[in-house]
C-alpha cells in the first residue's frame, strides 16, 4: 500500500533513503539540478560512472558506448566535471606506444549523486557506502544545527540516538 506525502502524492512502498549533498548557493543549486537533470545525454553519463571508484571508466568507453556523437559525450563530460558531479584524471597506459587516457570518476561529495542511477542490490561496497554517508549527514547536520541553535544532543534526541 502506498503512503500519501503531501507534496509529493504517492510514494511506492519500497523506498530506498537517497541523500545528496547539495550547494547551499541557491543560484549554483538550480544551475546543478537543471543542468544534470536536463539532458537525457547527462543522465545516461552518470548512469555509467562506477560507484566509488570500484573501476574506473575510460572517455573513450563512454564514447564507444553511449548513442551520441563524440562532440556531445566530451561536452557533457566537461560540463558534468565544471559543476563539480565528475572529476576527470589522466593515466598512461602502456603497450606499443604509450597512450594517455581519460577517466572519470565521482567529486567526492557528488558520489550520492551518481548513486541516484545505481540499484542500491547491485553496488558492492553498500555497507561501507552507508557507513560513509552516515558520517558525512551527521557532520553535515550538526554543522548546520549549530548555526540554527540546535544542540548536538536534541539531533541525537531526534534520530534515537544515546545521549553522546
């Protein structure tokens, strides 16, 4: 059965409890989400970007198998790197000649928001993931609470948590 949210209607029974780490800048925020959500070309780039860094994947990778032309993956990609979502790195690899390649991986805080296109069952380091997201809500949290006179102890009150 589903639970009715006010502003959002229906809610499926199974949900899976997705935060991300957002700028604070609300002109930087809108220009993030419209930005990443508003081309299929984008979304279908985050879709293949390996969850922390379990592998990496290659520009040309991408290029080979995404359904755009090379011009729109690398714009995309250098777009998704300006917002600050990827971070783009270059290693050698060797073999007859020495090549250096692009890869990709998630920004550091930005993580959550690649793991919005992964099936929660299918990444392999979930507990360790769930653990690090722990860590960075509640530091995150207790950040914020401070500048809004909330104490430490009425968030721990809050989530059930023993006095610390």
């Amino acid at each position: 059965m589903a639970e009715q949210c006010i502003a959002f209607g229906t809610v499926d029974e199974e949900v899976f409890p997705y935060v991300l780490f957002l700028p604070t800048n609300r002109a930087r925020l809108v220009t993030l989400l419209h930005s990443v959500f508003g081309t299929a070309a984008k979304i279908d780039i985050l879709k293949r970007i390996p969850a922390c860094g379990d592998t990496r994947i290659y520009q040309k990778d991408l290029i080979e198998t995404l359904p755009y032309s090379n011009k729109t993956v690398i714009k995309n990609l250098k777009e998704l790197c300006a917002l600050g979502v990827l971070a783009e790195n270059m290693e050698k690899q060797q073999g007859k000649k020495d090549v250096w390649v692009k890869y990709y991986e998630p920004a550091e805080k930005m993580t959550w928001l690649v793991l919005l296109f992964k099936e929660p069952q299918d990444i392999e380091n979930m507990p360790h993931l769930i653990l690090e997201l722990a860590s960075l809500y509640y530091k995150g949290l207790t950040a914020m609470a401070e500048t809004f006179g909330v104490s430490e102890e009425d968030i721990r009150g809050a989530m059930g948590l023993p006095s610390g």
